[in-house]
C-alpha cells in the first residue's frame, strides 16, 4: 500500500473516470458496487472532498442514502471494462454484482469507513458523507435540465471527506 498526494489523485483519479471507476457502497451488511463517470475532486470545508451524483433509481442511492461512507476503487493498469460494463448497466437489486464480475473486496484502511474497497483496482479513495443534495432542477441550466433529467431522474450529489486514499498491488 502505498499513500498518494492529492495531485497524484487528481490525475490519476481524473484520467480514469471518464471510462469509468467503481463506487461502492456498505449499509446495513448489504455491499453494492456501481459504475461512476461523473463526479469532482477539490476542496471543500478546509477538508480534500470527492463528490459522487447518484440518481435517485440506483439501487445504490437506497443504500447510500442511510449509510455513513462509501469508497471509489479506480482499475490504473489491469483492464476491468467487463466489470465497469456490468456494474454499469446491471442493478444490485437483481443480482450480486461483485460475484458475478469476478471482483473481491478488501478491508478499508480507515477506522472511520465500513465500506469495502474492489480489490482489483489499484487505486482507492476511502470517504465519509458529510453532505448530500438533492439536485434542484430549477437552478440547472435548461439546456442540461432537457439534455440529462427529460426523466426526472435527478441525481443525489454526495459530498465525501476523503479520509484515506492509496495505491495497491505495486
Ligand atoms: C461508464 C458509466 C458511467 C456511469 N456513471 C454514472 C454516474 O455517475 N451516476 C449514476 O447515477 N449512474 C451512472 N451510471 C449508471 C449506473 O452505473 C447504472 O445505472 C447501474 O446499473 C446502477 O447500479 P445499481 O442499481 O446497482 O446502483 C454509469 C454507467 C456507466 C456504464
């Protein structure tokens, strides 16, 4: 295990969110990991903060709506894409995600976090919720409000104090 800098974070990190990185969630013994392409990095509160948009019909949001953390594990150089796909486009309600991708879980280093990381990825981002909002379509742009919430699917933005971050398998 190796600790990263925050710019090593933010560009690693950065890199590969656009193709996609596994947010995964604990609540209540139930573990669930989705796929991420949207989301921040920065500064917040005098604290490093990740923020994560989850609409409100993943199953994930039913589960990280009650929880406490959650944490982003990020594939550097192996090729998870099979596993981004099926996390991407499969609900947690229908089946074990983490199974049936062929992806194990491992302890967080974090005292303070319950949630596990994919141990597959080589980078991971441990973080405790310490806001979440609601998007209000009616401040939104109306060119982004028609282009992305023609549903009404808004997403929910969870705000994370990032408590630990790492590299692993080096
Ligand atoms: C590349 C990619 C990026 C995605 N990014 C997001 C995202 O940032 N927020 C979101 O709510 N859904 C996103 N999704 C969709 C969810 O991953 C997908 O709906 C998933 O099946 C939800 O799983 P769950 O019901 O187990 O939570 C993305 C999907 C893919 C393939």
């Amino acid at each position: 295990m190796k600790k990263v800098t925050f710019q090593e974070l933010s560009q690693d990190y950065l890199n590969q969110l656009v193709k996609g990185a596994f947010l995964t969630v604990k609540h209540e013994g139930k573990v669930n990991a989705m796929t991420i392409g949207w989301g921040t990095l920065g500064y917040m509160w005098n604290r490093p903060i990740m923020m994560v948009p989850v609409r409100f019909s993943r199953y994930t949001h039913t589960l990280i709506h009650e929880a406490q953390s959650f944490t982003v594990s990020v594939p550097i150089a192996k090729d998870l894409k099979k596993a981004l796909t099926l996390c991407g486009t499969k609900s947690g309600r229908e089946l074990d995600k983490i199974d049936a991708s062929g992806l194990t879980l491992a302890a967080p280093q974090s005292e303070a976090i319950e949630t596990p990381v994919i141990a597959e990825c080589e980078l991971h981002i441990e973080c405790k919720i310490v806001f979440k909002q609601a998007m209000d379509l009616s401040l939104l742009s109306d060119q982004i409000a028609s282009s992305h919430y023609g549903d009404g699917d808004e997403h929910v933005l969870y705000y994370g104090e990032i408590l630990a971050a790492y590299y692993t398998g080096e």
